[in-house]
C-alpha cells in the first residue's frame, strides 16, 4: 500500500507541475531596419515623422546633423 500511495503522489505532483508553468513570452515578428539600427549605433536618436509619402525616419547625429536615416545608412555601410 505505501509504494501505491507514493506512486499516486509522485503522479499527482507530476501532473500539477505541468499546470503551473507560464507561458512562453510571444516571439516578435518584427525584422530590425538596419537603418534605424545604424542610428543608434552611431550615437544618434531616431525621430520618426509622419510625410505626404508615408513615414519618414531621421537620424538626429551627436555632431548636430539630421540626417534621413537610409541616405545616412547607404553614404557610410558599404554593402560589398
């Protein structure tokens, strides 16, 4: 009876740890722009403003600049 009963009681315990567990955190679907990316590497602060053709991101540089962050991104990164 006693190794029925710790049987029963390993079971249980067993079956409850799985209730308790939380949830995974959901996974972002969001890819990185590489030019926001740069930005920031760079030391500079991204502002996002809204324009006739859509939105527009700028890079606001430590040196004082505000740059359009992909003209930024393709006059430094060289892609070769």
């Amino acid at each position: 009876m006693p190794k029925t009963l710790l049987l029963l009681a390993t079971c249980s315990l067993l079956s409850l740890s799985g209730c308790s567990a939380t949830p995974p955190a959901p996974h972002s679907k969001q890819i990185a722009n590489p030019a926001s990316e740069y930005c920031i590497r760079q030391g500079g602060k991204l502002e996002l403003r809204n324009e006739a053709g859509g939105t527009t991101g700028y890079c606001h540089l430590p040196d004082g600049r505000v740059e359009e962050e992909w003209m930024l991104y393709h006059s430094e990164v060289s892609l070769y």
